[in-house]
C-alpha cells in the first residue's frame, strides 16, 4: 500500500485504539507510526498494542513504526485533606515537602530539586499554566510564593517552572524500567521528554546502546538554548508544542516551530510536530477550521510527520481524526505554493560527496520528470540524505534491514522496502525497477533516479547516481 502524500502521520493509541480492528483501521486511513505513550496505561496494555501493531506488519507486508514515548520527570503537587481549594490573586501559598495533605494555605511538592533551582522572582505555573505563583522566600525545602493568577486547585496536577533548567536528568526510575520495556519489546523509536541539554540526550543514547533511534522531544525553553546541539546528537526531535507553550509565551510558539523545523531540516534529522492538531475531534466528528489551518502549516513548513495524541488515544473518532489529517495534508502537498515554500527553505548542501549526490539526484528526477528516487541503504544515512533535500517525488527507501525500514517509516517522503542487498551495480538497477513497479510507483516507459554507496552494501558511503528506464528490467540511461 503506497501513501499519496509525502508527509507522514503518527497516531497515539490508547483506550479508543488498542483492538487489531481499530489499529488496521487507522492504519488504512494513513497511519505510518504508532505511538506508545508511557504516562497512560500499563507495560501490559501496551505489550498488547505492541503485539497487534506487529501482527497488522506481518498480514500486510509492510514496514510500520513504534514510537515509545518515556513520561519523563514530570513535576506535580500532593494532595489536598478536603478536596479542591481556590487560590486567589494576592494569597500566600506555601510549597514544600511536609507529606501531610494540603489544605488553602500550602501543599506538599515532592520535588526537592525544584527547590534547589529556584530564585526568588522564580514563577511556577500550575495545572498546564491555569494558575500562576511567583517565589518571594525559599530554602532547601519550601517556598513561600505569592498567588499571581488564581483558580481552582484539585490533587496532583503538574508543575512548569519557565525558563529554569531544572537539575534532575531526563530519565525517572519509571522511565528506565519503561526504556528497558520498550528496547525489550522491539521500538523503532525512543521518545526523550523534556530534554534540557544534549547531555540528557547523551545518557539516553548510552542506554539505548544502538537498539533502537533517538528522538528528543522539544518541550523546554531550556531545550531552545541548545537547539542545534540536541538536533544534532539525536535521531528526530518532536515539536510537544503542550508544554512548550505552557513554559513560553503562546505568540512565541509559531516562530519556535518554524525555527526547529527549520533545524531540523537543514540537519537532515525527522522532525515531528505534536499536540492539540485537531483537538476538537476528540469529541466531535470534525475539527474546526483553525485546527485544519494549524495541520496546513506545519506541511507548508515542511515537517517530516504530524502527531495525534488524544484525538486518537481517548477520542470518540479517532479513525476519523487520521482521515481527516490524511486529507488536509494530501490537499496542501497538491498546492504550487507548498512546493514553491519547500524550495525556499531548502538548505545548501554540504561540501561532500554523498551531499552533492543526493542534491543532484534531486535536480535529475526533476528534470527528467522521474517517477521516483530510489535509495539504497544499510543505516538509513542514504535515504535520510535524499529526504532532506525534500525532492517533488517519492523516495524508495530500499535497507536489506528490516529495523531500518521500520525507523524510515518517520521520515518524509520515504516508502521504506525491506529487499535484499543489491549483489552487483546491474542488480541494484534492475531490482530499483522492479520495486518500482511493484510498489506503485513507476510503470513501463517511465524513469527513476537511484542513489547508492559503492561497493554495493557500503554503509553511509552515498557516491553513486544513477538514471534508469522502466520497461520490465532496466536500461541504462
């Protein structure tokens, strides 16, 4: 099953979505990686997903991607002796780690690391930005704060301290044991929240140990200080625009994600745009027009992969969702402009071999009108290179690795195929041709582009291009 769009779509999956039927259900309304999501759910439930995702693989031939999400070191007040209380602008509220149940006045947060960061001035924000405190007295174990926005207030809700790099690492306890689960398991892709500084992303790649790629979430504003030094030691990053935005002021979000977009691309890294995409239908059958503009946006960009959380973990549509994204993006792709934009944005190639390849097999396939561009790769580095250059075609990932096909699945404009290595330069030919027609992508009479690393199998060595004549085997152009 080919997609007709080149920007791909990941779906978390959850109470609403963790049947074979619904999983085969969003996958057929363009669903290219599923997302596991560790703060919702137990190993179980999601060993369960797991399992029917690879089960869907299995039936329908093709590679599919797992993304398991860490929760990481999410901060969060205790609980209240009565129930929810309302602070008011003005108040006093205390913060410390006294285990007794809070009450209008303080309330335990078990965190004693916030408050070897804290400053006075320091801001906190409660319950995803409803509330605002600002610290006027602290030590090692309180804060006495001032209420500067007041509301409602019930049990654990979280915490966001703007602008303060916390000193905690990346990784809970839970969120080892989680790793360990999901290395276990077989993810493609491990997700990193709230990475602060590349050295977080550092451990995590120690962990991982090569079992699986590395994608950093972008949630921080210390994480924007660090941007090309994060982008640069991970796999993919994700735009989690939630607590982004919780954290910096809204009308700075658009430019933020266009400025990691814009990273991320010119790195040749995946990059992934997340949260409240089409909100609305996770109780409505449609989005509203802004959620479809705010989709729009992103593909225009030139983001590798679009996210839907609770649209399709928890929602009432979540197959819906899926076609519905499937739809605007397919429509956008369609537009002269998006192609114009792309252009624009398109980052100069480096000074190397493998770079001025793949940037000229982009200028062939468009010149001589070539259905596709094939890739041959062992790691990936190839098929990466050539979707960085965002070429008007699509590109055939072919990997003799099977775990590669699947961790392509992220990245733009890539229809990944698990085929043997190529055991000579005439094979390679005649084999690009023939996957080619087999997949849909090419006919008889048509032509395509193909890169590959010489000698045949040669990992990250991208130094051959070459243009080829579909007609039931292939002759050289």
């Amino acid at each position: 099953m080919r997609r007709r769009r080149l920007t791909k779509i990941v779906a978390t999956l959850g109470p609403a979505s963790s049947t074979p039927a619904v999983i085969r259900a969003l996958y057929d309304a363009g669903v290219d990686v599923f997302r596991l999501n560790m703060s919702h759910g137990s190993q179980d439930e999601q060993r369960a997903r797991f399992q029917a995702i690879r089960a869907l693989e299995s039936e329908i031939g093709r590679p599919i991607g797992v993304l398991v999400d860490l929760q990481g070191p999410k901060i969060r007040i205790g609980a209240f002796a009565d129930g929810p209380i309302a602070l008011a602008t003005g108040d006093p509220f205390r913060l410390d780690l006294d285990k007794t149940p809070g009450d209008r006045t303080r309330v335990t947060l078990p965190h004693p690391e916030v408050f070897a960061g804290m400053e006075a001035g320091t801001d906190l924000l409660l319950d995803d930005g409803r509330m605002r405190l600002r610290v006027e007295e602290f030590g090692r174990d309180f804060a006495q704060t001032r209420v500067i926005t007041g509301g409602p207030l019930s049990d654990r809700k979280g915490v966001n301290l703007p602008r303060v790099r916390l000193p905690i690492g990346p990784l809970t306890d839970k969120d080892r044991r989680d790793l360990q689960f999901g290395l276990d398991l077989g993810a493609d892709w491990i997700a990193l929240s709230f990475v602060q500084h590349p050295d977080d992303v550092a451990e995590a790649r120690r962990l991982i140990a090569g079992r699986a790629a590395l994608l950093s979430k972008i949630e921080k504003p210390s994480a924007i200080e660090w941007l090309n030094e994060i982008v640069e030691a991970s796999d993919a990053v994700m735009i989690a625009r939630g607590d982004l935005g919780v954290e910096i002021a809204l009308e700075e979000v658009p430019s933020l994600q266009k400025r990691i977009v814009g990273v991320a691309r010119r790195n040749g890294k995946p990059v992934v745009v997340a949260t409240q995409m089409l909100e609305s239908m996770i109780g409505a059958p449609a989005p509203t027009r802004a959620e479809a503009s705010d989709v729009a946006t992103a593909v225009y960009d030139g983001a590798d992969a679009l996210m839907l959380s609770a649209e399709t973990a928890a929602g009432s549509y979540p197959v819906e969702a899926v076609a519905m994204m499937n739809r605007v993006i397919t429509v956008v792709e369609r537009d002269p402009r998006q192609r114009r934009m792309l252009d624009d944005d398109q980052a100069d190639p480096e000074r190397t071999s493998a770079d001025a390849i793949t940037a000229a097999a982009r200028q062939v396939a468009r010149t001589l009108h070539a259905a596709a561009i094939a890739t041959y790769s062992v790691s990936g580095t190839t098929t990466l290179r050539a979707a960085r250059e965002r070429p008007e075609v699509p590109i055939l990932g072919l990997t003799p690795s099977l775990a590669i096909a699947r961790r392509l699945a992220l990245a733009w404009g890539v229809h990944s195929v698990l085929t043997e290595d190529a055991h000579s330069f005439d094979d390679m030919i005649a084999r690009a041709c023939r996957v080619a027609v087999a997949e849909g992508f090419a006919e008889p009479g048509s032509r395509i582009v193909i890169t590959a690393g010489m000698p045949v199998g040669t990992p990250g060595a991208t130094n051959t291009l070459h243009a080829a004549w579909v007609d039931g085997g292939a002759r050289r152009t």
